[in-house]
C-alpha cells in the first residue's frame, strides 16, 4: 500500500513540475491589444459662423460693461454733478453708435445657425431704441437739470442691465462653441 501512495505522489509532483515547465501554470493569457485612440474629430466650429461671432461679439462687447461705468442716478446731487451726467451719456452714446454700426455690418447666417441673424437683428432694436432714449436725455439735459438727469441716468441703466436677448447664444446650433474659438468672445456670451 505504501507503494501505490509513494506512487501516487511521484506522479502528482511529476505532473505539477510538468505543467509548470509547459505553462500551465497560473500565468493569465495576454490582453487583446487595445484599439487605437480615435482620431481627433474633424469637426469643429464652423469657420463662417466664428467670423460671424466675431463680429457680434465685437460690435457688442463694450456694451456688456458700459452700465458698471456709467454715472448712475444717486450720484447726481447738485447743478455742479450735471457734467458727469452729460459725459456718462456722450460715452455711451458713443458705445451704442458702435454696436448698432457693427451689427448692421453682419451677413446672414446660413442653416441651422439662421437664429443668430434674429440675435442680431433683436440686440440691434433694443441699442437703437435705446439710443433714441439716450439722445432725447443729452438733448434735454442742460434744461432738464438735476432731478431729470438722475431720472434719465436710472431709466437707462436699468434698461441695460435688465435686457435679456431674444435668442440666446445657446439656443443657436454651433454659436456657443463658434464663440469659444473666437477670441472676441472671451467676455460677451
């Protein structure tokens, strides 16, 4: 009986050392190589529609800051303020005679941007009309005196820091990533 069981062993061991040196062992097959990375995708923005954006962007950036510039209502007190008040609204009316020149300067934007041009079209009512109201307060001005030109001052500012554009920049196929390229962008959106 020893024998069979001394036999047995040897032939346990023999078979073990025998799948090791064949590998048969505990070594995991190699992983399937994995596929290469993807090239990098040839889309991109459209190169029409980030010129477009440069030049809204352009013609609209100064105003986005010109309401924390402006002299606002509380700081007209006296006659001697009026000045301010009179180079606020000339700045201003500079800015806006900037943005309605170059929003009238854009082409048409193709499908499926073709929402930017009614962007455009509803920023360049709102500066228009805004600045009818501020050429009516620089005319009036010199008679109005300090209560109209605190009025006029409150009026303005809160049309421009209460606009919201028709259309957003989002809601336009391709312009928030057109206006990501554009360096012009950086601080309009």
């Amino acid at each position: 009986m020893k024998s069979q069981t001394a036999m047995r062993l040897r032939v346990t061991v023999a078979l073990a050392v025998g799948c090791l040196l064949a590998g048969c062992g505990s070594n995991p097959p190699e992983p399937a190589p994995a596929p290469p990375p993807a090239p990098p995708s040839p889309t991109g923005p459209d190169p029409a529609l980030v010129s477009w954006a440069g030049g809204y962007c352009g013609a609209v950036k100064d105003m986005r800051f010109i309401v924390y510039t402006m002299v606002k209502g509380y700081d007209i007190k006296t006659e001697a303020d009026l000045p301010k008040a009179a180079d606020s609204l000339k700045k201003l009316d500079t800015a806006l005679t900037t943005a309605i020149s170059g929003l009238e300067k854009l082409p048409q934007v193709a499908p499926p941007a073709q929402d930017a041009t009614k962007l455009a079209a509803g920023e360049l009512a709102f500066y228009r009309k805004l600045h009818g109201d501020v050429t009516k307060s620089r005319t009036l001005l010199p008679r109005g005196g300090v209560e109209y030109a605190k009025a006029s001052l409150d009026v303005i500012g809160i049309d421009l820091v209460t606009h919201v554009p028709g259309i957003k920049s989002g809601d336009v196929p391709g312009l928030d990533q057109a206006m990501k390229a554009e360096k012009t962008c950086e601080l309009v959106g």
